[in-house]
C-alpha cells in the first residue's frame, strides 16, 4: 500500500519570526490523518520568553500578552514537540512538514537552546525521519508551474481546503492533505517507498538551492548563499 494511504502526521510551528535559529516557538500542532480523516490532534500554546514582533503576531495572531498569560514554558513545549514527533517516527510513521526544513531546525534550534535532547538523540542517535515535504516534492514534480508556491497556494492547485492560513493546527493539517493529493496526482511518488522518497527530497532540495543561488548571482546578487540542507539546516552556536 502506498504511504499516503497510511497514517501520516501533519507538523506546524508558528513563530516569532522567520530565521528558524533565532525564532522562538509560539504554536504548534501535530495533527494524525488516515487519507483525509484525522484521527488524532494536539497543540500548544509557548510563551517563548521574548516579546513576539507586530509583525509575527499579525501572522499568526498571537500577541506577546496572551503568549505570556496563556501559553506553557517554552523548554516543556519544546520538548513535549520532539518527544511526539519521535514517536511517531520510532513507529515508522512520515511527519509532513511543509516547507519542514524551517520547522525542524528551529524546533532543533530550541531544543538546544533549552538543553535539552536533540531530535537525533531522541531516536537513539538515528537520523530524523522519514519526513515529507510537500513544499519541495511539488517543486520537483510539477517545476514549470507559475505562481507562487506558498501553503495557501498550493492548497489551491490540489483542491484542499485550507480553513485559516497560520493557524498551527490548520496549516499542519493542510499540509498532510496536499501531501496526499501530490501523491494521487503524481504516481511516481506515490510508488517510492517512504525511505527512498526521504533521499528523493534530500536530493531535490538541494538542486533547488544549487539553482536558485546561480539565478540569484546571475541577477547580481554575487554573493547570495542558499542553505541547500534538509530536512535540517546546521545549528549556529547557541545563544541564550
């Protein structure tokens, strides 16, 4: 049986901006489809220790206020994430994250700030996986198309509903349901088994970052660095 007929979970952090080794979890979701039924949902709320921008809290909606009275600490939030996400992937179950190597670095990037386990450590020093991202499968498989490639956007081209755009829960769960409208679009990924389709997406993201440096410094911008790792970037040193 294919993987998207599987059980597969839908990850989503929403932040306190964008730089995945700077930004500080404030929502996150991990939410257990069958096709297109959920079957298990849980989220959190953090307070992430630092007044969250204007400019994150009009994204997403959550302002620096009610992330201090309202959510958890940040290190217990953190942690409940990478003990679930292990789980599912100790059980052989893929964690679809869209654009996942933004949500898993910096759920890596807290998880060191705070001290605690890495995700690697989790899964008794085996690499994290198997993940799928909807994001590069789709520009892969469909590279030519125009327009833009967002949540929302995407969600468009393959027909899914997406009820409230950075709402941790909603994008988590949109993105598990494109993943598998790709799959019932584009069989050659519905026949890769989980482990080669892991590689598959390693190889693709990088050829996507090789080819979008050259444009970017045939445009000019000479010195333009696109990180091609996934579904991790490498960790800065730690700050406090």
């Amino acid at each position: 049986m294919s993987w998207h007929l599987e059980p597969l979970v839908g990850f989503d952090l929403e932040t306190t901006g964008t730089e995945p080794r700077e930004a500080r979890i404030v929502t996150a979701a991990i939410i257990e489809v069958r096709g297109t039924d959920v079957v298990g949902r849980r989220g959190w709320l953090a307070d992430p220790g630092m007044r969250i921008p204007a400019q994150a809290s009009a994204v997403h909606g959550i302002s620096s206020e009610r992330a201090a009275a309202e959510g958890r600490p940040a290190p217990e939030v953190a942690d409940e994430i990478a003990d679930t996400l292990a789980d599912y992937w100790r059980r052989g179950v893929p964690v679809v994250a869209y654009n996942a190597a933004f949500d898993l670095t910096l759920l890596a990037a807290e998880l060191r700030r705070h001290q605690l386990p890495s995700l690697s450590d989790r899964l008794g020093g085996a690499p994290i996986g198997p993940v799928v991202d909807p994001y590069t499968i789709d520009r892969s498989v469909d590279r030519y198309r125009k327009g833009k490639r967002t949540l929302e956007a995407v969600c468009v081209e393959y027909g899914v509903v997406l009820e409230t755009a950075h709402d941790a829960g909603a994008d988590a769960l949109a993105a598990a349901l494109v993943a598998v409208a790709i799959a019932e679009r584009h069989p050659q990924v519905a026949r890769l088994a989980l482990a080669e389709l892991h590689e598959r997406q390693i190889e693709w993201y990088a050829q996507w970052a090789a080819d979008f440096q050259r444009f970017l410094r045939t445009k000019g911008t000479v010195d333009a660095v696109i990180d091609g790792a996934w579904p991790l970037r490498e960790l800065t040193p730690a700050r406090g």
